[in-house]
C-alpha cells in the first residue's frame, strides 16, 4: 500500500480499511488537474525562493514526462496508490528523486484536491455549456422553419389555442437560455484558487497565492482557508444547475414521447434514435426520449446525495467529503450523454405539418378568437363565452371542426355572426394577431428570432 502519511503510524492499515478510504479507483481522472496544479505551485514556490531553479526545472520536466506518458498509455495509474495525488508524488519521487520530495512543501492534500476539484468541474463546466449552445442552435433552427407551422398550443394536455411550432419551440429555447445563465453565472462564482489554503490554516511558508491564482486561470485566491478547503457550494450549484438541464430535457422528452406516438402523428423520429419491438415488427420506439426522462431522476439523486451528506459536516474538512467525486463525475457523464443525443435526435427529427395543423383545426383552439369576434360586436365577454361553448357542442355533435359549421348553423345560435365569422377564426389570423411581444404572431416572433440569433452570436 502506497501512502504518504506512515510516519505517525507503527502498524499497516487494514487492508479493508485502506480499500475503503482510498479514492484513487475514481479521482484517478483528475491526472491531468493535479499535475497542472503541482507545476503552478511549483513555479510559484521557486519565484519565492523556497525551491531552487534547478529543483524546480527537475520537477516540472518530472511532471510532465508523468503527463506525457499517462496520456500514451506508457504508465498506467495503479490502484496501490490510495489516491491520485500520491500516484504522482511517489511516480515523481521515484523518477528524479530527492527533488521529488520538495513538490508538497506548503500544500496538503486538502486544498490540493479542493484545487484538482475546482480545475475539473471548471472544464466540464465549459464543455457542458458547448453542449448547451447545440441544443439552442437546434432549437433556433426548428424556429427559423416553422414560423408558419400551426399546431394546437395545450393546457392540462387539452388543445387550447393555436400556436406555432416555432413559438413552441422558443419555449424550449428559453429554458436552455436560463440554463447557459446559470453555468455562467456558476463559473464566475466558482473561479477562486483554494491551493495554499494548507490543511485548514494557510502556511509559515511564504506563498504567493495571487501568483498561483493567475497561473491556474483564477480571478484570485479563496479568502478564508477554512472555507478554501470545505467549500462544496460549488458542486451542489452544478449538481442544482444539471438538475434543472435534465428536468427541461425531460419535459422536452416527454413531449417528443407524446408527439411519436400514433394518436398525434407529429414527429417522425429519425431511425438512428429509434428502436424495434422484439415481438411486435410495427413498433417504432423513441428510446433515446425516454431513457433522456429516465436519466433525469438519476441526476436528481446525486444532488439529493451531497446535500445529505454535506449538511452535518462541521468545518473544516472531513473524509465525509470524498463522496462528492463520484456522484458529481456521474451526474456530469449523464448530463452531457443526454445533451449530446438529445441534440442529434433534434435536429434530425421531421415534422408532420400537416397534421399539427389539422390537429389544431380539429380542436377547437379558435373558440376563444370566435367569442372575440363577439365581443368586437359589442357583447359582453362571459355571454360571448357562453355562445361559442354552444356551437363547440354542435360542431362536437357533427364530427366538424368551427371552420366547417355553416353560417346558417352559426346564426342560429346568435345572429350577430356574419361570413366574416371564418376569416376571424382561421388559424392564420388566429395566430398572427397576437402580436404582443413574447407571442406566436409572425411579426412578434421575428422580432424574438432577431434577437435569439444576436444572443447566439454572443454566446
């Protein structure tokens, strides 16, 4: 067993304990952070004088080579070592030697994986947004298509008004933007050095911290060691922000799922993110949808789990803490599986045009537009509403949608409806005279296309 703490103790640790505190089985992919973080805090303790230029060029070409052949599959990370920052400390040691000893003057394990944590989910930060823009980009373009696509909009699941598929579609666009929002928002709050924070008390060495801060990318170093070294805010942020990522992914899913499915003939699903029935050779499946709904509750758990675990812990840090790795690595590996397949099965999808139209036309999304036309003849609202309930139970009656009952059909429930009744409740106008901003209308909807693309432009 490989560990770099032995001095204290006078005999080994048992072999089950030692296997269940060590994390070298999952932090392991943090290689590349923490040789990153060990070159700037060497360069940084050479620029103080506390290693020479000749150690500190020893040490660096060591990490580097340990990189180089990490990266080629020459050295393998070898579960001995209890975690990845004594896998390369003792690969270093053994390489260059008595140099190798001087890499964690002023650092202890503690703010150095609170720094190995930090420049991981930095990254995976910046590669979870990427993922994002493609599902906005997808998104705009089904915009940019289908701003004359006419399609019933739903509350409680029931037609009620019509809308297009672009303005459907720039619902979805909203959320994602939020979502961008708030991965920003998390980088720039998350963007603090921990590294010389020590154990939990800074050090006697005299570190620059703003230094080492600047050569890792940070606006600057943590304010208080204590927090430097504890601090899992930033994690519960992410886990928080994938859980809203996949909870609007699921919703989008849900509806994909709905829109599949033969009752509503909206969507074709493209082969590729479709499957078959082993038993039944009609079934097209759209398991990509729902394993995306799926996965969602398993993106909810691992922030459920930190916050469990994260709520008792007394300052500074624990070994509690350890547990954050492996439910965040998860999370992550979800979140940006479901957003990579999301986005293919978006823009390969087609639409039924037709067909959404007709399922608008069918129900009865512009009964509210035929008690407007009342109203604009000066009824009272609630009478006009009481009206058009009436002739929605005779167009029910005859298997006819409003824009197919006769005038004389029309008249004889109020006469105040004239021809002029089908052009005020076709779904062109329908849909076009909602012109407020934020609504379906064409002239409002190329006013937000406008600016969704200037926002993609400075994304």
């Amino acid at each position: 067993m490989a560990q770099l703490w032995g001095g204290r103790f006078t005999k080994e640790t048992d072999q089950l304990v030692y296997n269940f505190n060590a994390s070298i089985s999952f932090d392991k992919r943090f290689y590349a952070q923490d040789i990153r973080g060990s070159i700037a805090h060497v360069m940084m303790l050479a620029r103080q004088g506390i290693l020479t230029d000749i150690e500190k060029e020893k040490i660096i070409e060591g990490l580097e080579g340990i990189l180089d052949d990490v990266e080629q599959g020459k050295l393998v990370i070898s579960d001995k070592y209890e975690d990845i920052h004594s896998f390369v400390e003792a690969t270093l040691i053994d390489r260059i030697g008595e140099p190798g000893k001087k890499l964690h003057t002023g650092r202890s394990r503690n703010d150095q994986v609170a720094l190995d944590m930090k420049l991981y989910i930095r990254d995976e930060v910046h590669m979870l947004d990427n993922l994002v823009e493609e599902i906005l980009l997808a998104i705009l373009t089904i915009m940019e298509e289908n701003v004359d696509t006419y399609m019933p909009g739903f509350t409680h699941l029931q037609k009620a008004q019509p809308i297009t598929l672009a303005h459907h579609m720039g619902a979805y666009f909203e959320m994602f933007k939020r979502d961008h929002e708030r991965l920003t928002d998390l980088y720039r709050r998350m963007n603090t050095c921990p590294l010389g924070s020590g154990a939990l008390a800074g050090t006697t060495y005299p570190l620059d911290r703003e230094y080492t801060a600047r050569l890792l990318g940070f606006e600057g170093p943590t304010l208080n060691s204590m927090d430097g070294v504890s601090d899992r805010d930033y994690l519960l942020e992410l886990l928080s922000s994938l859980s809203i990522i996949m909870m609007h992914l699921s919703r989008f899913s849900e509806e994909v799922i709905i829109w599949n499915s033969n009752e509503y003939q909206f969507v074709e699903i493209d082969d590729a993110y479709s499957t078959g029935s082993s038993i039944m050779p009609q079934k097209k499946n759209p398991d990509i949808a729902e394993l995306v709904r799926g996965k969602t509750g398993r993106v909810y758990g691992a922030l459920n789990a930190l916050l469990t675990t994260m709520k008792g812990i007394p300052l500074a840090y624990n070994k509690d803490m350890q547990e954050d790795k492996e439910w965040a690595f998860d999370a992550i590996d979800t979140a940006k599986g479901c957003l990579t397949l999301f986005a293919g099965m978006l823009r390969s999808m087609q639409f039924n045009k037709a067909r959404m139209k007709d399922s608008a036309r069918h129900g009865f999304t512009n009964a509210t537009d035929a008690a407007d036309y009342l109203v604009n003849h000066g009824m009272p609202f609630r009478d006009a509403h009481g009206i058009v309930g009436q002739l929605v139970l005779t167009c029910i009656d005859k298997k006819i949608a409003l824009d197919e009952l006769p005038l004389e059909e029309y008249q004889k429930i109020c006469p105040a409806f004239e021809k002029d009744i089908y052009d005020a409740i076709s779904l062109e106008t329908c849909v076009n005279k909602r012109i407020t901003t934020g609504a379906p209308g064409r002239m409002a909807m190329e006013e937000t296309l406008a600016m969704y693309k200037k926002y993609m432009e400075e994304y």
